[in-house]
C-alpha cells in the first residue's frame, strides 16, 4: 500500500505490532519483560495444534523477536541481558 509524500517526508511509520509493542512496555514502565511476556501483553497467540501451524507459529514468533530488536535499534525500547534471559522495557 503506498504512503502519501508527506508521510514518506515525516519518516519512520511504526506498524501496528511496534505500536502495541511500546504501549503495553510504556504502560507498564516500572518493569521489564521476557519476549513471551511481552507476546502475552500484546495478544500475540500462536497456535501449536498441527504440523503446518507449529511451523507458521514458529515464523511468528521468530518475526516477533525481530521486531523487538528492530525497535531496539531504533531506540524505542531498552533491551539487557539479565540472569541468562533478554529483557525489554520502555
């Protein structure tokens, strides 16, 4: 879907999963979250019912932490390796 000029001039445009990703960590500022908690907070649901399932859930949470990363790299959200476990917070 293309984006007009003027959006393309104002820059970064987060998806709807960054969007969910920084207001569940904003609205919980005073802790810090494993991936799958963060999955939980936003309503990611992945479904390990059958072959074919597993292996696109699989891909969706794989997508899932590449978000998280990517929002890392952009500076939106802080992530530290902590007792063994990544952890990302606002």
């Amino acid at each position: 879907m293309p984006i007009s000029k003027k959006e393309f001039e104002a820059g970064e445009i987060l998806s709807e999963l960054e969007k969910k990703i920084i207001t569940f960590l904003e609205n919980h500022r005073d802790d810090a979250f494993k991936s799958n908690e963060i999955m939980k907070g936003v309503k990611f649901r992945a479904n390990f019912s059958s072959l074919p399932m597993t292996l696109l859930s699989s891909l969706g949470i794989f997508g899932f932490s590449l978000t998280l990363d990517d929002l890392v790299r952009k500076g939106k959200i802080r992530k530290k390796y902590i007792k063994d476990e990544f952890y990302y917070m606002a």
